[in-house]
C-alpha cells in the first residue's frame, strides 16, 4: 500500500516540480563530499515520475567520472555498463503495461563492475529515519547491495527522494541494508 501511495504522489506532482526538483538534487550530489571526490559512480537513468538523475549522469560524466548504469538481466540481478552521454542510451520495454527503461546501449561490464564505485546511487520510493529504503519490489537492487556487502566493499549508498519521502519508518525484511545518505531537493539525510 505504501508503494502505491507514494507512486500515486509521484504522478501528480506538476511537470515544474519536478524540474525543479532534479535541479536541486543535482546540486546537493554535487556537493556530497563522497560523489565531489568519486571517480566511478553507479547510477541509474530516473523514469517516469523518479526524482530526476539525467542532469547528474551529464554533470558527472562533464567531471571525468565513469558513470556506470545498470542492464536488467532476465534473472533480475543487474549487470553494469558505462554511460557515454544520452544518444548511448537504448530504451528497453519491460512488456505486460510495466515501465520503459534506459539502459546503456555499448558493451556489459557484469555484475561485478559495481564493486568498482565510490558511490552507488539507488533508486527508491521512501527511506526512514534508520537508512532503510523501500525500493519496487523487484530485489534487483537488494543483490546489489548483498554483493557489495560479500566482497567488502563500502561504497557512499545513497538515495535520490523527495521530500515526503522521508518517513520514519518503512518495512525492511531481514536482508534489507541501510543506506548512507537520503538527498531530497531541501534536505541531506545522513545515516550512521
């Protein structure tokens, strides 16, 4: 029900919000210590009514950053290729009335490539007050974080939301890890 209403929330926030929005968030990435001094970021190209990213993935890429997006698998983990600007990106029908995504059209780095960032940057549609967040539903992102978590690495996890996003609490299963840092266009949310 939760997912429901924030995506219901999602799609009647105007056109200019949610501009806005993006621009703002953009900002903030850019001024988190962790992204400013990333050489490899893993992102993901924002669809439909997410809170913007095609502005950061631009602005990162202009820096000198590798910006690494995810591919879909058939099995729903998530393999990695690199952003090389938006005419690279392909669009890849998810069928049955689901969601169209972008997807880095150039050659798949697997899916260990995402052990190489600095910051990972996770889609979502809440994170509560402990870090945890409440994604789609898919897992595609919860192996991301368990192969993370597996080979020791400790990339800055952070979300891009708006602000009612923020809840104090969201269900978590015993899996789920918290992120680091929740971005809203007013707001920079950390969690220890």
């Amino acid at each position: 029900m939760l997912r429901a209403e924030i995506l219901r929330a999602r799609r009647r926030l105007p056109e200019g919000e949610r501009r806005e929005a993006e621009r703002a968030l953009t900002a903030r990435a850019l001024e988190l210590p962790a992204v400013a001094g990333a050489e490899v970021v893993a992102a993901y190209v924002s669809v439909g009514s997410e809170p913007g990213t095609r502005t950061l993935l631009d602005a990162l890429r202009e820096r000198g950053v590798r910006v690494l997006l995810p591919v879909l698998r058939e099995d729903d983990d998530l393999d990695w290729g690199v952003y090389e600007g938006p005419g690279s990106l392909v669009e890849v029908p998810l069928g049955a009335g689901r969601m169209t995504l972008l997807e880095p059209g150039g050659p798949r780095a697997g899916v260990d490539a995402v052990l190489d960032a600095d910051v990972v940057l996770l889609p979502g549609l809440a994170v509560d007050r402990r870090g945890m967040r409440l994604g789609r539903g898919g897992g595609s992102y919860d192996r991301v974080l368990a192969r993370l978590d597996a080979a020791g690495a400790a990339p800055a996890l952070v979300v891009l939301l708006h602000d009612t996003e923020l809840r104090d609490t969201v269900p978590a299963d015993p899996h789920d890890r918290p992120v680091t840092t929740a971005l809203t266009p007013s707001a920079l949310h950390h969690f220890s």
